[in-house]
C-alpha cells in the first residue's frame, strides 16, 4: 500500500529564523500572529522577547509565526519611513539639512505600509521622541517585524539586497537623531513602553493588544467590542489606547454610551 508523501511547505519554520537572528546578532525576538503583528493570545507580547533557544523553542512552535524583535532590548533604534506617503519627503528634508542616514541594515516591508525600516545601533540612555517628522518614525521602546514575516495580503518583508543585515554593519545612530531625543533624568523617569505597564501585561495575557501605535501608545481591544457600531479608527475592533508604563493606565476613546464608566481605567 503505498502512500503520498505530505506536501514541503515553502516557507522555512519560524523558529529557524529566530534563532538564527538570537544567535548571530543578539536579538531578542518572540512570535506574533500569523499575517498579523499582533502579540500571540495568552502571551506578553514584547516582554516574552529573548535571545534563549530553549525558550525561543518553546514560543515558536508554529511554522508561520511572525518574528518580531524587541528594539530596546536587542539594542536597536529603528527608522521607520512611509515611503508610500509623505514619509519619503520628510527624510529627503531632513537629510538635505543634517546629511544622508548612514549606511545600514535596511529592510523592506512589502506588506503593511509598505515602508522602509533603517536599523541603527543604541547609543543607550537616551529617550527618543516617537517621530521625526510626518511619515517618519522612530522605533525604540517597541517593536518591529522582522523578515521574512509578512501583514496579511502582503509580500513577506525583506532585507534590502544593497543592506543585507549579514553583509551590512550596524551603523550608530547618527548625531543629529540622537540630539532630538532627551537623557538624564528625563530617561531615568521612563519606565518603559506600554506593554510594559501594569495593564500592557493584563491586557496581553488576555489577548487583547493591538498594534503599536506612532506616539509609543498600544491599541487595545475592547471586551464589549460586540456591543460597538465602531473602533473610532484604531482599526477594527480596538476602541481604547492604552497608555505608556509612566502613565500606567488605559485612556479610552469612548464610542458609545457607558463606555468610559467600563473601560476608564487611569487611577484618579
């Protein structure tokens, strides 16, 4: 009796990926959604971000997980272009006036927004501000996707073939980047992303996050979503915004009535 051999997928395990970004570069990542980068159900999203491959082997046993790294822990400040929108102008101005961004580890995200990310080296204890300019952010105390993941209905992202990451330095982050931001005691005050927070963990344990948001701020889903006609533009589904850990609370957008006495959750 013979029988058919299962079909190879096309796509090589997620965790091979991971531990190869792990072991060769010092990142520490942890899985999200398939097609989403959404922190997995029952997780803790960033904070589960290790570079261990017992424990990388222990979150990533799905073949189609989406790899994400943690930007302040693996040491990384990421510049993050729209290219599509007014993002590409921005940095043409920006470079006109300071000088062009060195020369990097660039990927290309071909699903999303379809922008341009340029991986810069930490230059630690500074507090960088959430954008550069319209179309322009910096990735710093989130997270981004790394390759070969992918946003649903999207091409997987890439590593930009002239600033492959195993043929390209980390540049450090250049002088001008650096001095938009803020270090003493103003970074001393900061107690970390939002996922970070008292309710970050909360809400990822129940699976409730959403996608990070430009300023540094986290979507979150709402328990009473059925309940909403809906999601005041967060995305589908997500009506309230939970705030940085210096915050440590939720800050809502109502979207209907008796909304605020049930999500308003900042400590008076």
């Amino acid at each position: 009796m013979s029988t058919t051999p299962p079909a190879k997928s096309p796509y090589r395990h997620s965790l091979e990926f991971a531990l190869s970004y792990a072991r060769e570069f010092n990142w520490a990542v942890f899985p999200c959604v398939p097609k989403t980068d959404f922190p997995l159900a029952g997780s803790h999203g960033r904070l589960d971000a290790t570079t261990n491959p017992g424990r990388l082997a222990e979150l990533f046993r799905q073949p189609s997980m989406n790899i994400a790294v943690s930007a302040t822990a693996s040491g990384l400040v990421i510049v993050d272009v729209d290219v599509r929108g007014v993002g590409g102008a921005t940095l043409t101005a920006l470079e006109r006036q300071h000088g062009s961004l060195p020369h990097t580890p660039r990927v290309l995200c071909r699903s999303g927004d379809g922008s341009v990310q340029y991986y810069l080296r930490d230059p630690a204890g500074i507090r960088f501000p959430a954008e550069l300019g319209p179309g322009v952010q910096l990735k710093h105390r989130g997270s981004v996707l790394l390759p070969p993941s992918s946003i649903k209905g999207g091409a997987p992202h890439r590593w930009d073939p002239r600033a492959r990451v195993r043929e390209t330095a980390l540049a450090p982050c250049p002088d001008w980047i650096v001095g938009r931001g803020s270090k003493g005691m103003m970074a001393q005050r900061d107690l970390g992303a939002a996922t970070e927070s008292f309710f970050g963990v909360a809400f990822s344990a129940a699976g409730l996050l959403g996608s990070e948001l430009p300023d540094g701020r986290m979507a979150v889903r709402c328990p009473w979503a059925h309940e909403h006609t809906d999601a005041c533009g967060l995305a589908q589904g997500f009506t309230a915004v939970l705030l940085p850990a210096t915050s440590e609370g939720v800050r809502l957008h109502p979207s209907g009535p008796g909304e605020a006495d049930r999500l308003a959750l900042c400590p008076t």
